[in-house]
C-alpha cells in the first residue's frame, strides 16, 4: 500500500487497554482513482456454458531476475454495467448511485473487473521476485456494498464449497486453477469476512488459510475498476509470501518513539535526494557517485541513532512490496507506481505537521523501492535473493557502490554541498519539530496527538491472552506474532 497502508505492528499497551469496543481502523485512506483497468478478456459464466473463451495476456516477465525492465501491461478499459446480477434468482437490479449521482459499479461488474485485473496482474508478477507466485495462494475477495457483504470470489481455493452457494468459472485464458463464484454467503464466512475492513493475509475461510482482499464499490481505493486495486492487491499478497519467503524481521516498529531528530532527519532527506539522482542518471560514472552519497549518508544515519534499524526494516518489508507494483506495472503509467517514476514520493523536505507520517512510516516504501532499484541499476543481480536472505536493501547498495566507514565523512561532506548548499533543510526540519509533540501517531484517528494503535480491534479472549503472552519487555508484539495470535494484519 502506499504510506497510508496499514501498520504491521501495533502498540501492545494500547491494544490491551481497548481491544474490546469498536471496529477495526487497519483501513487506509482511500486514494484518488488513476484509471481504469487493464483489461482481458473474460467472462463469468459458469463452467460449461458457450462463452467464448478469455484472450490470454503477454507472457509474464522475468525482468527482475535477469535485470532487463518490465513489460508494459495490455491496456483497455473495464467495461460497465448498470444491473447486477442478484444471486441465483437471475434478476437484475439497477447500480448504486454515490452522493454525487454518479454511478457506482455494481456487483457483476466488480466480478469482471476483479478476474480481468487479477488474470492479468497474477501473469505480470509471476517471476518478478523469486518464490512470489501469486497463483499459489488461495484467495478470497469478498463484494461489499452498501448493503454489506454480498457475495464473493474465490480463486484457487479448495474450500470453495464451504463458503456458500458456490459456481464454478471458466479459467481458460488465466493463469487461475480454479475460480468460483459465491452467492449466499453462509453464516460463518459472511461473519468472518465481515470483520476484515480491507484486507487479511491469514483467514481461515473454508478450512483454508485465505488470502483476503475486499472490493467496495463506495471507494476509490477499494475499488477494483481501478488500477489501484489491482496494484494494492500484488502488493499486500506480496506481504503474505513475505511470511515464509523472508528470512528477515520486522524488529521493533516503535513509530512514536523513532528518531525525529535534527541531525536525522536532515540526512534522510539528503538521502533521498541522493537516491533520486541514482535512479535518473543517465550516465554511469553519475549514478555510481550519487549511489555512493547515499550509501554514506545512511551508515552515518545508523552510527548514530540506533533506531535508523526502522528505516532498514520498514525498506526491507514495504519497499519491496512497492517494488513489486511498480515492475509489475511496467511502462503504464496508469498505475500509480510504475517503471517509469521509481522516483516517486522520494521527499524533498520535512514538511510541518506531518514529520510521523512521513519519516516514521510513509517515507519507507518509496525510499525502499528506490534502494531496491539503484542496486537494479548498479548491476546487482541477486537483489531480490539476498532480500529473501534477511539483507537489507540499503546493505546491497552499500556493498555495491563499495562505501566503508572511512569513506563516510567525507562522502557526506559532498552530499551536504550537492543537495544542501544552502543549509536551508535544517531550517526546515528545525520548524517541523517544533510542532511535533502535536501531531498524530500515523495509526491514530482520533487527531488529538495521542496514538490510539489499537483501541479499535475487538478482540477474543483468547486471542488477548496469545497476545499478553508473547509481548516484549518494551510492550510490543511483532507482526509475527500479531498474525499468529490475531490472523490479521
């Protein structure tokens, strides 16, 4: 997800504190639409019928493995429908309309949007990150309304028949083993995927650990005739892979307690400025130079607050799934994150008022993708295995571009001179803080400064207890255990 994506790990003081009242607040905000959907052709008559079959897209690419850039996805629009098929009655009925009187897609056409966009999303990412084959994750996308839940998805899932009224789709043309559509959900699906407000990595659905995805017809985010969803969909399945697939942790995630200082958040925009000149350079000799500020600038950021490690982690994690979206995408550029803008929410500043936000959580998945890049363009052509190996992204670069502790001084030296000559990034950082103590957690609503990280999810008692058994000594739990204890992220 973008910086507005959900947390992998919450306060564990706060979440016992409240777990017990309210609905779940792990939503993002929904983003602007970007476009419409990339399309296959496809169709949602049940297996047997005399549908013409789907056109299959490109083959998937391999670009990451042999470091040669994406392919552009097919284009074309997702086409619209004003009546939605209504269960088995086979009655139709006209589409929502949102506050402004414009139309929202209804149920068939969400249906046709998701298989199009996941048959082609799926073949895109196939092989773009070793091990990472969304096609073997079973996975579950549940159509919510105004009136709810009503009715879902199911793709690649064994357990199909347990979840509802199931009818079985073509996959002919797709990459899928199997596709059903459920109608009349029963009571415990429509329970369990009631409770997901937009995502779960880990839902017993079915007898089956289910990969869980919604698509709202109400949000722009959410909505999956737009790219975005598509994109946001590899991403947090990416996320799911990342479980067994990485060796790495997420460390300690304490957002509020990360380094906002002066010295460090002037070198964290120095570094970003650096890594922007890395991923336009056209020339060789430039990007190795910009690489190499880069580099230094975070072993100077590391020697000297130890909780840059949030950075490392947070790259590790989140800039690679950002990295997936945009090579997913290719050259398309109505994916919000693409081949061609890896540069892409790098910052420039601090900007007041939101210094949490951005450096002590949004600022991670930009910054990651665009370390996993340079190491890209710097040859490095087993970026994505020693990821899986538990390396971080900005170690790779470091180790590429060749930068040892005795180069840092001066190698920052000409950062501030390149990117800062006029000193004016303190100045700006100096304000920021001033207003900092002001300012929400990112994980909290409420706006009043107080981080709140938990107080929404109501919880069993059982689950309490796994969690109360397993919190550090600092009051934390890990994404891990999160999902161990809880299932959901």
């Amino acid at each position: 997800m973008r910086s507005t994506r959900i947390a992998t790990t919450l306060v564990i003081a706060a979440l016992l504190a409240s777990a017990c009242g309210g609905t779940s607040t792990t939503s993002a905000e929904p983003g602007e639409a970007p476009g419409t959907l990339p399309s296959i052709s496809t169709t949602n008559e049940p297996v047997g019928s005399d549908a013409a079959p789907a056109t299959a897209p490109d083959e998937p690419d391999d670009s990451f493995v042999d470091g040669d850039e994406p392919i552009e996805p097919a284009t074309g629009d997702a086409e619209a429908s004003d009546t939605e098929y209504d269960g088995e009655s086979g009655d139709d009925t006209v589409a929502d309309e949102d506050d402004d009187g414009i139309s929202l897609p209804d149920v068939d056409t969400m249906r046709a949007a998701v298989v199009d966009g996941l048959a082609s999303g799926y073949e895109r990412a196939a092989g773009l990150w070793p091990g990472y084959v969304p096609n073997e994750h079973p996975a579950v996308v549940p159509f919510r309304t105004d009136d709810g839940i009503v009715g879902a998805l199911a793709i690649n899932h064994t357990g199909a028949d347990a979840l509802g009224t199931a009818t079985e789709l073509p996959t002919a043309g797709t990459p899928f083993t199997s596709l059903h559509r459920i109608d009349d959900l029963n009571d415990a699906t429509s329970d369990r995927l009631t409770e997901i407000p937009n995502f779960d990595f880990h839902a017993q659905l079915g007898g089956v650990d289910s990969f869980v995805m919604v698509a709202d017809n109400r949000e722009a985010f959410l909505n999956p005739t737009n790219v975005d969803w598509v994109a946001t969909f590899i991403h947090e399945l990416f996320h799911r892979f990342q479980d067994e697939g990485f060796s790495g942790s997420l460390g300690n995630q304490d957002v509020d307690g990360y380094a906002y200082t002066e010295e460090n958040l002037r070198l964290a925009v120095l570094e970003d400025r650096a890594l922007r000149d890395t991923l336009i350079a056209t020339d060789d000799d430039d990007r190795l130079a910009a690489a190499r500020r880069f580099a230094a600038l975070r072993l100077a950021r590391r020697d000297a607050d130890a909780r840059v490690a949030l950075d490392d982690s947070q790259e590790m994690f989140e800039g690679s799934a950002r990295a997936i979206e945009h090579m997913q995408a290719g050259d398309n550029t109505e994916f919000p994150y693409n081949g061609t803008n890896w540069e892409a929410e790098l910052r420039e500043n601090v900007t007041p008022g939101s210094v949490k936000d951005e450096y002590g959580f949004g600022r991670f998945y930009a910054s990651g993708a665009a370390i996993i890049r340079t190491a890209q363009l710097l040859g490095v052509d087993d970026v994505a295995e020693r990821i899986n190996g538990g390396e971080y992204p900005a170690d790779v670069v470091i180790d590429a571009a060749g930068v040892t502790a005795s180069d840092v001084s001066g190698l920052v030296a000409q950062a501030e001179a390149e990117y800062d000559p006029s000193a004016e990034i303190a100045t700006t950082v100096n304000s920021a803080l001033e207003t900092i103590d002001e300012e929400s957690s990112p994980f909290d609503d409420t706006g009043d400064g107080d981080s709140d990280a938990g107080e929404s999810f109501d919880l069993t008692e059982e689950q309490l207890e796994c969690l109360d058994d397993n919190v550090s000594d600092d009051g934390l739990v890990s994404a891990e255990i999160w999902r161990e204890c809880v299932g959901s992220d």
